[in-house]
C-alpha cells in the first residue's frame, strides 16, 4: 500500500472517533451507517485492517442499538471502549507503523 493509502485511513480513523466521541448507547441509524460507511472504505487494503474495521462496524451495530448495549459483555461501555480504543487505536497504530517504513 502506498503513503496515501495509510493517510486516508487515518483520517476514516479520525471522523470514525467523532462519531464515536458523541455517540450515546441507544438506536441512531444515521450514525451507524456513516461508521459503516467509513469502515468499509477502511477495507480491503490490509486484512488486519479489514477485520478490525468489520468488527467495529459490528460493535457499533450493538452500541447504537435500543437494546442490544445492556446484554454485552461490559455493557455499553465496554462495546465503547473496545470500539474507540481497542479497535480504532489498533488501525492508527498499524497506519502510523507502515507511514514510518515508507
């Protein structure tokens, strides 16, 4: 992949946080079609990247559910947590790893 590749998904990764920064546990379909949207275009250039980026999208999926949230392990906030810093931490990592061996 190249520099443009890995600076476009560190950016999906910063509107990704936004939405996530503001979200609340409970139904909000715009907003999780716009994460999945986003990681979606995360996709497909690095099979690591892929799959964290499907995850969240499906994490989300539970997090902006009316109800989904309160039977997750570690409820609501830990489906945030996992989704902000466990999964979108892990991209910026990956991203900014490959952008220095360039």
């Amino acid at each position: 992949m190249n520099q443009k590749t890995w600076t476009d998904i560190l950016g999906l990764c910063d509107e990704l946080e936004s939405l996530l920064r503001d979200a609340v546990p409970a139904a909000d379909s715009y907003r999780l079609q716009r994460i999945r949207f986003l990681a979606a275009h995360m996709g497909g250039h690095d099979s690591s990247i892929t799959d964290k980026a499907n995850r969240l999208a499906s994490r989300a999926e539970i997090y902006l559910s009316a109800r989904k949230h309160q039977k997750a392990p570690g409820g609501a906030d830990g489906v945030m947590h996992e989704m902000r810093y466990s999964l979108l931490g892990s991209i910026r990592e990956q991203a900014r790893r490959y952008l220095r061996q360039e």
